[in-house]
C-alpha cells in the first residue's frame, strides 16, 4: 500500500489571461509528515494550499486525494483543515465556540462538542481559556485557538499559510517548536507555508522549494541546505559563496584561479558551472598556506562567530564564518574540504539533478 496521500501531477493554474501562477507543478506528499511550501512571495504557495483545500481549480492537471481524483470535489468534503494567516478566527464568539464551529456545523451533539473542543485546547494548551473573548487573547494564544479549531475536526490533512508571520521574533520562535511537536504527536500531515527559509530549515520533513510557479528542489532540511541544485535555492537558502567556474573533468574544478579536487561529476569536459561554498566551511589558514589567497575587506563579530569578507586575486568575494579574528586589510589563506564544494550546472532542473546522481550510483555498481 502507498503511503501517499495527496499527489499534484502537472498541474498548472493560470487566472483569466495573466502569466501562469504555478507551471506544471508535480509531487507527492507522503503520510504524517511535515511538509513546508518555501519561496519568496508571489511563487504560487498559498495557490497550491487552495488548491489541495479546493478553493480554487485547476487549469489543467490532476489532483490526487488518497489515490482519487478530486479536481471537482467541493472545499466541505474534503479532508482538509486550513490556518490562515490572520487566523480567520470569528471576532464575536469565545474560544470555545471558536473551536467548536465546524463541529456544530456537522450538528454533533453538545456532550460529544464538549468533549472534542476540550481535547484540542488542552493540544494547544489553552484548557481554561474557554469562555475567554477572541479580543483578550494575546497573538500566540489566538494562533493556538485557529490550530485547535483545525485538528478538532480531525482532517487528514492541516494547511497552515504563514501562520506564524505576524508573531515576533521569540514568540515565533517558541510556536515553530510547538508546532513541529503537536505535529509529531497527532501523526496528522502538516503542509505550511512560509517564506522564511531559516523556518523551513528548522520544522520541516520536507521542504519543496518554489520559484515563480516551479518547484525547483525538494528534500530533506539537509539536502537543500547541503547540495542545492541551482543558484537561486543556494542563494534563498542561506548565506553562501556562489562563483562561477569551470568543471575541468570528474573530480576537478577550477575557480578563483585555482583547480580543486571534488567529489562531483557526471558534466562535460570543460563545461562551465557555478560553485556553492558554505561561509562555515571556510576555514582560516595562513596567506603561504591557503588553498584561496584573499585580502579582508569587512569583519563583524557576531556573537557566536566573526563574519569575515575579503576578495580573491580573481575578484571574487568570499564570505567565511570564524571564530578566528581577522582585520581589513590582512591577507589570509583559506582552506575547505573537497566535499564543501558544490557544484552547480546552469539552469540544471530537479530532474536533471536527479538524472545525474542517478547515474553516479549506476557507475559505483558498473565499477564493482
Ligand atoms: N485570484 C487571483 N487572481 C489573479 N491572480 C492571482 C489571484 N490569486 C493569486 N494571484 C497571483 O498568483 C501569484 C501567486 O500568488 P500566491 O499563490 O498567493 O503566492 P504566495 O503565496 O507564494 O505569495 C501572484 O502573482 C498573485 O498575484
Ligand atoms: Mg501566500
């Protein structure tokens, strides 16, 4: 049996004449895991959220709900609870009655109310809030009253659209932990949007990468952040050197003026490419020693490290996280690991990408 519950197979969404919002779009998403939607705003990832809630429709594609097509199936039968962004949550009535609106819509009984409302407060932990006004909730509190009128109707599915967005910093902080721990212990598929990569990072199974209508990586927290595939998840993702260069053979690359061994391959002879060096895996050496020569040009301390910029002899800019102190204007070498370099082709697609670790793994078995 598949474990897949919701499945998007080229779908595309286009309003009236205007340019395409999502492109083509497909994926799956699996059981009980936590799945965020990341991109900068306007990819299209509150479209994919309407469009599994049935919101909106399709242009063109298809829809898979547990392994049934539900392009037409109306927004009240499916299985799928949605937390807006402002909550959405109703103004006039108390917490409970906040809580219990989809169930007394369903005209369940007012014991069974009860009883189901009380479990999903004390899942937000918001037990004794009951009669409390909407207006005397601060803003978690009133995040924890919309998550709680989702899973009270037990869907299979929560969509969560930038939920968090409009908290500050430490209480947001604090949410995304609550969140990634009520997932896991209601075994519910959680699919949230945000554009903050750092929270994507931090609370997701999976995340799927968007830009302008395509999903341009999916993967673990660490595969994104460890080997993304184009420029724009590397530079979305976090702070990285990117540079371009040339890939000489398997195994060899040239930037900066210099050729380095790697561990990508499977490009052509001479093909030029762009580089990923993580700022952390820069490590600071002597000026005779460094693998890069670079001059500092800036230098922060930031608390738990320094942030150190300098330029190389061929003009790029190199970005390095040390607890090692530098000043403008000092030469310094610097050293990495083969394995901190990522290559990048141009313009290479999740498929491409896919393609070529595929027939790496199909040259270790031909080498045996
Ligand atoms: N009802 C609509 N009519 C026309 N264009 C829309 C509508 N809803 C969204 N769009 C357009 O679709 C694109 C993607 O929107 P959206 O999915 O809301 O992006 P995101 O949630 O990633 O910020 C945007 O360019 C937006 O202007
Ligand atoms: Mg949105």
């Amino acid at each position: 049996m598949t474990n897949t519950i919701i499945q998007f197979n080229n779908v595309t969404k286009q309003y009236d004449n205007d340019p395409v919002v999502l492109d083509n779009v497909s994926f799956e998403i699996e059981r009980g895991k936590f799945y965020t939607l990341l991109g900068p705003s306007g990819c299209g990832k509150t479209t994919i959220l309407r469009l599994i809630a049935g919101f909106t429709e399709a242009s063109s594609g298809e829809i898979y709900f547990d392994n049934k097509k539900i392009n037409n199936i109306p927004a009240n039968k499916r299985q799928v609870n949605t937390v807006f962004q402002d909550y959405a949550l109703f103004p006039h009535l108390n917490v409970f009655e906040n809580v219990a609106f989809g169930l007394r819509i369903k005209k369940m009984k007012n014991t069974e109310v009860e009883a189901k409302v009380k479990e999903a407060l004390s899942f937000v932990n918001l037990l004794g809030y009951e009669q409390r006004e909407i207006k005397e909730m601060s803003g978690g509190q009133r995040q924890r009253v919309a998550i709680a009128r989702a899973i009270v109707n037990e869907p299979e599915v929560i969509l969560l659209d930038e939920p968090l967005s409009a908290l500050d910093l430490k209480l947001r902080y604090q949410m995304q932990g609550e969140l990634r721990d009520l997932q896991r212990r209601l075994g519910i598929t959680f699919i949230f949007v945000t554009h903050d990569q750092e929270e994507a990072l931090a609370m997701s199974d999976e995340i799927f990468v968007l830009n302008k209508g395509k999903i341009q990586q999916s993967g673990t927290p660490i595969d994104i952040y460890d080997e993304p595939i184009n420029r724009f998840v590397a530079d979305f993702i976090g702070e990285s050197n990117i540079v371009k260069g040339t890939m000489i053979e398997d195994f060899l690359v040239e930037f900066g003026g210099k050729r380095f061994e790697c561990v990508d391959q499977g490009m052509n002879p001479n093909e030029p490419i762009e580089i990923v060096i993580r700022p952390e895996d820069l490590e600071i050496t002597s000026f005779d020693s460094g693998m890069l020569k670079i001059e500092v040009t800036s230098q922060l301390f930031r608390g738990v490290h320094y942030e150190i910029t300098g330029v190389d002899h061929d003009g790029n800019e190199w970005l390095v996280h040390s607890t090692k102190k530098a000043e403008v204007g000092d030469k310094i070498g610097l050293h990495f690991s083969p394995e901190a370099i990522h290559v990048m082709r141009f313009n290479e697609t999740e498929e491409d990408f896919d393609r070529r670790l595929e027939s790496y793994a199909e040259g270790e078995a031909d080498g045996k």
